[in-house]
C-alpha cells in the first residue's frame, strides 16, 4: 500500500509502497479515509523534533475499520473512526485517574519510540522497519492502532472532516473545555487562528465565554474567526497585542491561549493576562524553546501558567460528542478545510502550511 514516508529533514518526504502487518491483539486496521495536515507533522518535516526514523507520517485522521485483532471489543468491522494520536494504556496511574492524554506508556514509549504497545512496528518495506508516527501516521492507505486510538463515532458523519476532531479540532476545544474550564462571562484571547486556534475560539463560543479576542499577524485570519465566534480581532502586527487586549479589556483577559507555541507568543500571553488570569500553552515549540516570566507578577496577580496536551481530552468520550456537535449544526469543521489532495500533494501540502496559504489540507488516498 502506499505511505508518505519521512527519512530527514534535508529531503522531501517521499510517497512509496511499504507493507503493513494485520493488527495483532488489542489492535486494529483502518482503512484512512482522509488525514489532516497539522503543524505537528510541519514540525517533523523542519526536523525540531527528535522522531524515530524512518516513519509514517500524519496524525489526524478518519477511515473505516476494516480488521480487528483478538480481544477488540469497542470497534467492529464497518466502524467509522477518528484516531486518536494519544492510544491510552488504561492502566498507568493517570488512566484510572481520568487523564488519558497523560498516559505515561504513550508519553514514554510509543510516541517517542515510534512503535506500538508490543514494542514493534506493523510498517516495512524490504526488510527495513518503519515508524509509526504519533501512533496513528495516517497519511497512508490503511493503518493499524491499538484499539483506544480508533475512536467509533456516528455512522452519518461524513468521514473527510471527520478527520480534523483527531487533533486540531480536539486540541482547540479541549484546551477550552477540559484544560482551562472556562466558565460562562469570561474573557478570553486567542494567538494564532489557524486550525487550532479557531478550534479554540469556538470553544470559547460554546463555553459562553462574554469577550473572545482573536489576535493574528494577518487580519484576513482575525475576520475569519469572528465567524467561528470572536468578538474582537487584533492584527498582532499593528503594535504591541498585549497592551492592545489589556486596553480592550480594561486590564487584562480571564484566559490567554497560546495556539502557536513560539517564546513570543507564550510571553504575550502571559502579558495580556489580567488579575488571577491563566495562561494556555496550546502551541507546541521547538525542542529545547524556553520562555520568560516575572515569578513577582506571578505571585502578586496570582496568574496561572499551565499546558494543554491534546486538549486535556477524554478520546472516547470527546470525539463523539464533538461529531455530534458539527452535525446538529453547533460546531464548524469543513470551513477549517483549505483544500483536498492526493497522497502525493504532501511534500506541497507542507509547505502551503509552511508559508500560512492553508488552514487544513486534507490528504484523501482515494484521490
């Protein structure tokens, strides 16, 4: 079958045929029906990131379970599917917690080791393992993912943007709902509407936030999120963005969400925050990034700096409830796609992200 397959940063990735195994206990086999581009997978094209190598590329997709392993239980053949880029143990302390986007088996092992809960890969090609990326590396015709990474949800969904739940769209809105529990009234700002930052503006919508404040260098992307529930838009451009929300807001927000994730967006954040406001690192910097804070300020105006993996999401449960969402109407997902390629449309779906021509692309190996 075919895969977007990723060697180096100093070389496109590349599409070719590779084999993949039948899932194995606990797992199960997707036929991908589309997968998103996401800045996560930029940020392995770029090479900021340490991943196991060769790998399967992509994070955020959707599909059709078309096999199961022994002792798969909660998906059957036919299911449509969003996967999961966090496939929970179920069994570390944060599991039976109730925090499974802090598994520490993904967190240790699969993600950075690029390999399933049995330590091996289900990808090769002549002999030659490859890695599975995030768990999931959609951007591929079919994949196989342990049972907790391929989500069932409603058999009416359309299945293409079913695919933007799996990151973007779970990441945005969790940050909102599960990470921060923004309560009715509240003010919030938002830095960077791409696809995740426009999740979380409309999860600031849902929540009844009273002020969501969008701030972008481009102020096309500022009038953009007022359809998905802004209020107020800045052109980070024009001048200093925090001063601009603290005189908007009269001091300072309830919530800044960083959606982008460099030291300059962190610390615009933290500096637009208001009296016992909290501060949301949503975007993911590079390895080794750091970011600065005034610990007195901290202190005096009891302000929160905290981060938000994957949206603090319940996968299970998250997932559904966001499919159900889009289809009764209440949350926006195609108005996230810029545009629908082939498999082989990767390199340069890349790179239309890259240079912010893009919100989401989404690869469909049928095309």
């Amino acid at each position: 079958m075919r895969a977007v397959v990723f060697r180096d940063p100093g070389h496109p990735v590349e599409v070719t045929d590779v084999e993949l195994d039948d899932p194995k206990e606990g797992e199960v086999r997707v036929q991908i029906a589309a997968a998103g581009v996401c800045h996560s997978d930029l940020h392995v094209r770029k090479g900021d990131w340490d991943v196991a190598v060769p790998l399967v590329m992509g994070h955020e997709g959707s599909g059709t379970v078309i096999g199961v392993g022994p002792g798969v239980t909660s998906v059957k053949e036919g299911d449509r599917v969003v996967l999961s880029w966090v496939p929970s143990c179920g069994r570390c302390r944060w599991c039976l917690a109730g925090y499974p986007a802090r598994c520490e088996l993904a967190a240790n092992v699969l993600l950075p080791q690029g390999v399933l809960y049995d330590g091996t890969t289900r990808f090769h090609r002549d002999g030659e393992r490859i890695h599975h990326y995030l768990s999931v590396s959609s951007f591929a015709e079919e994949v196989v993912v342990p049972e907790s990474g391929a989500i069932a949800v409603h058999a009416d969904a359309p299945l293409d943007v079913l695919a933007l739940v799996g990151c973007g769209v779970a990441t945005g809105v969790g940050a909102v709902q599960r990470t921060a529990a923004v309560p009715e009234g509240a003010s919030v700002a938002v830095i960077g509407c791409g696809g995740v930052g426009l999740s979380v503006v409309q999860g600031a919508r849902l929540a009844k936030a009273g002020r969501v404040i969008a701030v972008d260098l481009d102020p096309a992307r500022g009038d953009l999120a007022r359809t998905f529930g802004a209020t107020d838009a800045i052109a980070a451009g024009d001048g200093n963005p925090a001063e601009a929300v603290r005189e908007l807001t009269d001091g300072g927000v309830d919530f800044a969400f960083d959606a982008i994730g460099t030291i300059e967006t962190t610390e615009q954040a933290i500096d637009m925050l208001g009296i016992g406001g909290m501060a949301v690192v949503v975007g993911l910097p590079p390895t080794g990034a750091t970011a600065k804070f005034e610990p007195l300020a901290l202190a005096e105006r009891e302000l929160r700096i905290v981060g938000s993996n994957y949206g603090s999401t319940i996968p299970a449960e998250d997932f559904p409830a966001l499919v159900d969402l889009y289809l009764a109407g209440d949350l926006m997902l195609d108005e996230l796609v810029s545009g629908r390629r082939p498999l082989e449309d990767a390199e340069a779906a890349l790179q239309d992200l890259a240079a912010g021509r893009t919100l989401r692309t989404l690869l469909l190996p049928s095309l």
